[in-house]
C-alpha cells in the first residue's frame, strides 16, 4: 500500500525552497517593472516627441528652446504611463502569488481543523510554492493518516476488549445468580468453573499489562549468558502433555553445539510458550510441530514449524497486530485473547531481535521464526531487515520426539 504522502514527496524532488522562490520572485517584479516601463516610453515618447515637436515654433517665456520643452514633456507623459501600467502589472503578479499562498494556508487551516474534529480522511494537495510547502504538506498527510490508523484500532481494541470480558463476566453473574436462587449447588464442579473464568480474567488482564510494558520498554529484561538449547528444552517439556492430549507431535531439531545468547531466559521462555500455545491452537490431531535452532556467526534463529491450518497472505502483514485474530471463533474458542504474537514480538525487539511468519496459505501450515543478535560476532545487532533464508546449521543437529 502506498504511502499517503507518496505524491507529495515525488513532486517535491527538484523543486526550489521557499527563499529561493521568494527571490526569484521579487526578481520577476522588478524586470516586468522595468521591461514595462522601457517598452511603454519606447512605444509612447518618439510619437509624442513628434507631435509637440511639429506644434512647437517658438521659444518658451523662460527662454527654452522648443525641442527641449518638447522632450520633458514628451518624457514626463511616457514614464507617467509606463509607472502607471508597470505598478498594475507588478501589483497582479504580487496578488497572483499572495493569492497562491493564502488559499494554501487555508487549505491546511481547514484541514487541521477538521482532523481536530476527527476527520482523519482529509488530505491536502501540494501547494507547488516550494519544497518546504510541499513538505508540510506530506507531514500533515502523513499524520492524518496514522491519527486515523491509531483511532481505528483504539476502536478495535476496545471492542475487543469488551468481548473478551464479557464472556467469563456474562458465566459468573449466570452462576452467581443461580446460586442465590439455589438453582446451582455449590459443589466442586461449580466452583471449578467460577475458578476457570476468573482465571481467564486474571490471565487476560495480565497478558494486557505484560504487552503494554513490553510495548513501552519498560519490562524488566534479566540479561545473562543464556543457552537458548535449555530454555527451548524447559517449554517443550512444559507443553508436552499438552500436545500429547490433543494428539499432536512435538518435535526439536537442536544442534548440540549452539551458542549461547545475551538474553533474558524467562522472557525469551515466555516467547517460545506463545508460539508454541497459539501452534496448539491452529493444529489438530495428527499434525506436527517442530522446533529447531540454526545459527551463524551473526544470529541465532528459532524456528517454530507446523503442519496446520496456516495462514493467507493477506493475514501475515497483521499478524502480530493487538487483538487481531486470523480465525476469531476458533481462538476464542481455544482461549485466545489475540495478544500472544505482539507480546512475542515486544519482547523479541526488546532483545534487540526480530520475529517474523511465513506461510503458503491455507492448509499448509506456518512457520515462526525469532531472530536473535550473537553478542561478540561479526554483528553484534540483527538488522530489522534481516532474513533467514541464508542461515545454515554449523554442526550436525539432533532430532528426536518428545513424550
């Protein structure tokens, strides 16, 4: 999608600042004054010369000659016109431009004030009065268009946000209500279920607090010489009865040589506990995960493959937005708040790393991918653009099952 200020840049390439301009255009009064004034006394003056030359044949009282008296006043009648239209055409040049610049500053007045309003849809042209003017222009259009982006998923949050409590409140009050009608008895399977919904507010309004301090740098990163091969080790087992309820294959692929990170390893288990949960939930009986690490002298990449739902192409570029879902039914379904991948994504950019998805669409399963700077390599920081297609393991790599 093309940026909202796209046109405005491209036309500002090779155009001239402001004081440039407003050089130039003093400049261009001055000479159409001049040149009118010389072309109205060349074209006025030696018609007139004539004609007062032909009336004159006699001196003057003051004892001037008649060709001079002729002359001065053949001069002062030709520059009084020549004045007269240079002002008026220097003055309609000066209003042309002044006129440019007012209705370009209204524009913007206008639109500002309309994007106060909350009209985020309003764009202005470029005004084509300089490169500065053009670049306001695009840094207005650009601004409107991330207020807009910023308000619609305000919106979309807190719609969200009202679903996701509204479910576990809408069962607690349907409980607390037949409780005190003795409809319900207290027994251990009502108060397990009390017990599942509240634990699912409490784990919801967790994940909001860990992404909200995730997203503004302030959770706490613990860095320490860490061996990404335990922390990968300690969440498989950790979700391995979980995959084995539902019938799915977990597996790793992990050389045994891999080096070790400047990380935080309860932040980077939190990480792998996301993607493995939301793999849990975009797979079905029979279907397979796999994690395997690979590295090289600049990175080190943990890759999450599975053979499940996958996703479209149009679903990835969103993928680790807030609260976006790319099957809202099933992941409420499952739990989902729609939260997990943008904690991921925080926390992996907190190690200064990078999180990425691919996919081939529907069907074909996905693969999430965390990228993570080797301290004392030939590059100490992953570039956000990195990828990992390149990588390749250093060493021969395990594989096995686990139980």
């Amino acid at each position: 999608m093309a940026s909202p200020n796209t046109t405005t840049d491209s036309r500002t390439v090779g155009r001239s600042g402001i004081g440039l301009r407003l050089l130039l255009t003093n400049l261009l009064v001055v000479v159409v004054g001049m040149t009118t004034t010389i072309v109205v006394a060349m074209i006025i003056g030696p018609p007139m010369i004539r004609k007062l030359m032909d009336r004159a044949v006699v001196p003057g009282a003051n004892g001037s000659h008649p060709y001079e008296r002729a002359f001065r006043e053949a001069t002062a009648v030709s520059v009084s016109i020549a004045l007269a239209v240079s002002a008026l055409a220097t003055m309609s040049l000066s209003w042309y431009f002044s006129r440019r610049a007012h209705r370009s500053a209204k524009a913007l007045s206008r639109a500002a004030s309309a994007v106060a309003d909350g009209r985020y849809d309003i764009r202005v042209a470029s005004p084509g009065l300089g490169k500065e003017f053009d670049t306001v222009a695009g840094a207005f259009n650009k601004m409107a268009h991330q207020l807009g982006a910023i308000e619609d998923t305000r919106r979309q949050m807190l719609a969200d946000l009202a679903h996701e409590i509204k479910t576990p409140v809408a069962v607690l009050e349907a409980y607390m209500e037949a409780l005190e009608d003795d409809v319900q008895p207290l027994d251990d399977k009502t108060i397990a279920t009390l017990r599942q919904q509240t634990q699912r507010l409490t784990r919801f309004s967790n994940d909001v607090t860990a992404l909200a301090a995730a997203e503004r740098r302030t959770t706490a990163i613990d860095a320490r010489w860490t061996a990404p091969a335990d922390v990968i080790g300690a969440a498989l087992m950790a979700f391995a009865p979980r995959y084995r309820a539902r019938g799915v294959t977990l597996t790793s692929r992990i050389p045994p040589d891999s080096p070790q990170l400047w990380a935080d390893p309860e932040r980077l288990g939190q990480v792998l506990g996301n993607l493995l949960d939301n793999a849990l939930r975009h797979t079905r009986a029979g279907d397979q995960v796999n994690v395997t690490l690979i590295y090289d002298d600049h990175s080190v990449v943990i890759a999450i493959s599975d053979s499940g739902d996958g996703i479209a192409p149009e679903h990835l570029p969103r993928l680790f937005d807030r609260f976006y879902r790319v099957d809202a039914a099933r992941d409420r379904q499952h739990g989902g708040a729609g939260i997990g991948l943008s904690i991921a994504r925080a926390l992996v950019e907190a190690h200064d790393g990078h999180i990425d998805a691919h996919s081939e669409g529907h069907g074909t399963g996905c693969t999430f991918r965390v990228t993570l700077p080797r301290p004392g390599g030939r590059g100490s920081v992953v570039p956000r653009s990195t990828t990992n297609t390149s990588l390749t393991l250093a060493a021969p790599a395990w594989s096995g099952a686990h139980p």
